[in-house]
C-alpha cells in the first residue's frame, strides 16, 4: 500500500504542504466539539459556552499541539506510539516502519467494514492515560517511507465515528467520551 490514496497530496511545485493541519489555526483559541455520530460541531471561545458537563464520561488527555497537530499517545505491547488526531483520514493508519514487534495484526475490515482485505492488515493500539476505560484505536499498517513526520500515524474517521472529542485549546485539554 502506499500513501497517496489515503489523501496526502502534494501542491503544484510538487511539495508537500507547508502545514499539516489547516483547521487548528483556525481554532486556536477555541474550544470545540467533534460529534460526528450526532452530526455536531460547536465552537466557542469559552468552555462553559458549549453546555458540556466533563464530569459526565468524558476522560481527560494531555493536550498535545505541534505543528503537526494535535498528537494522542497510544501504546501496543508496551510500546509507545504517537498519532495525531486526523478528521481528514477517512480511517486510523500507522506506519509500518514505526511499529516494534510482536505486531498483533488483524483484517482491516475491523477499521472499516467495507474496505478491501487483500493484501491489508491493521492493529489496535490502547490510548494511554484514559485508566479503566481503555480505549482502542484500530488502525491500518501503511507501507511507505515517512521520515519526514514525526508522528507514527493518524487517528481517522473511524475512532471519530465512535468517540466525541473535546479540544480546549485555551484551557490546554483534551477530552474524549464514547458515543452510545
């Protein structure tokens, strides 16, 4: 598999974007909900603003910004992996050549139902600090030489379909609450 059909595109001089994340800017001293389940996005630029009670199943995540965007630490097998939250990828993806063995592989259908098995592998990876909720993204192992990113991988549409988040860039954190 190589990157270029998961949407990384490069610009007419044949380079790379000069900023991964456009939408961060533009919210930078917000606060915002993603809900896609229920088909939300509020914005404010106070917390209390949004109506959201935190204490109510949200769990609490360092806030992590680079010029990246925003990077959620996970964990395999004691291994640590960064992956930044993506609402561009149509599913969670991490790179191959960051991933430190043993490597517990899956179909890829456990990330998307519809997607293409042959030849696709995924992995769950635990996002560290949310305690008894243990929360997993599945994510498909992409092939390709990304030296160039720091981050091991993406958090894509699929987690976003399952979970809310939560980004307080003034307050500096990040909460995560499972849509049922």
């Amino acid at each position: 598999m190589s990157l270029t059909p998961w949407g990384l595109y490069l610009n007419e001089n044949k380079n790379l974007p000069t900023t991964m994340a456009i939408g961060l800017g533009l919210f930078k001293d917000r606060v915002i909900l993603l809900d896609y389940k229920n088909n939300r996005l509020l914005v404010s630029e106070y917390f209390p603003a949004l109506g959201i009670n935190v204490n109510d199943g949200w769990i609490e995540l360092p806030l992590k910004h680079t010029h990246e965007g925003i990077i959620v630490k996970t964990s395999q097998n004691l291994n640590d992996y960064n992956l930044v939250l993506d609402t561009a990828s149509t599913v969670s993806l991490i790179w191959r050549n960051r991933l430190k063995p043993p490597i517990v592989n899956f179909s890829c259908q456990h990330v998307l139902k519809d997607m293409d098995n042959k030849g696709c592998v995924a992995s769950a990876f635990r996002l560290v600090g949310t305690g008894a909720k243990k929360i997993d993204v599945n994510a498909v192992i992409l092939d390709g030489k990304l030296d160039h990113l720091g981050a091991d991988g993406l958090i894509g549409n699929n987690f976003f379909q399952k979970y809310a988040v939560l980004i307080d860039f003034p307050g500096k954190r990040l909460f995560i609450k499972e849509n049922i």
